[in-house]
C-alpha cells in the first residue's frame, strides 16, 4: 500500500458586483473572486492538489483559460474531473486538509456547508475533511480585502501495483 501527499495553491482577485462562491457555496459579500471560470479558488487550489497527488500537472492544462468552453464555468465540474482522473489510477483520497487565507468575509459561518458539499464531491465523510481560514492581520492584497487565497494539502491512497 502506498500513501501520498501533495498540494495545490490558488489565489484570485475580488472585485465588485460578482458573486462570492468557495468550495462550490455561494456566500453573500459585496465582491466576489474574478477569474476565468466561477473563481472558486478552493476549489481550484484543490484540484491542483489532487493532480499533483497523480502527478498528472496542473488545472491549467486540463481546463485552460484560454479556452472559451470554461469561461464561467462552474468549478466543481473540475473538481469531478480530478475525481475521475485518480479513480482511473486507482487513487482514493484519504483526508483533506484546507487553509482559506481571506480577511473577509468571516468564513466559519459557512465551513460546515462547504464541509458538506466537499463530502459530496469528494465521496468522503466529512470528518476526513478539515477547513481552516487566516486574515491577512490587514496586510498585503489579502489583508487589505484585494484577494483571497488557498492552499490545499491531501492525503491519497494507491490502490494495488504502483501507478
Ligand atoms: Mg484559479
């Protein structure tokens, strides 16, 4: 049996007037994350965990954002993707570990829906799935509300021969 880790970062911009959504969880705020897609930026950030744990790249070269078939997508299509990918290689994620580096919004009045929504895209407990979130101490683009930030760190199980 062979266990791994890997990590995935991610880091988006907040601007006016868009919707807010982390880990597939709309969150009601005055800005929200730009980017290509929905800007889900747990999600990305979880997603290039999940393939670095295959080492198979990164997001970017699977769902390009020059690519107009991802322009507002919804990431959690990414993140079933990655899913698809390590069930492929026989590769099972034994535990997630998540730090949201944001000032605002306050984050732990919604952890435990995108606890529950992870749980659901992962095919995981959500015991085997921990979020914790940091403010900037209002410095830097995250402190001073410009961005949000995300770093991700799994657990993964190879099933059988090593791949
Ligand atoms: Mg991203």
């Amino acid at each position: 049996m062979e266990f791994r880790t890997a990590i995935g970062y991610d880091k988006h911009p907040l601007k006016k007037g868009i919707p807010f959504v982390l880990g597939g969880v709309r969150i009601p705020h005055g800005k929200g994350l730009s980017g290509h897609s929905d800007g889900d930026v747990l999600l990305h950030a979880l997603v290039d965990a999940l393939l670095g744990g295959a080492a198979l790249g990164d997001i970017g070269g699977f769902f390009p954002d020059t690519d107009a078939r991802w322009k507002g997508a919804n990431s959690q299509i990414f993140l079933k993707k990655a899913c698809t990918l390590l069930e492929k290689k026989k590769i099972s994620i034994t535990f997630v570990d998540i730090i949201v580096l944001a000032e605002k919004p306050k984050l732990s009045p919604v952890f435990e829906s995108i606890r529950a929504n992870l749980a659901l895209l992962l095919h995981l407990p959500s015991t085997r799935i921990s979020l914790k979130a940091k403010t900037g101490e209002k410095m830097g683009d995250i402190g001073k509300e410009r961005a949000v930030a995300v770093f991700a760190a799994v657990t993964l199980k190879i099933e059988g021969k090593r791949k």
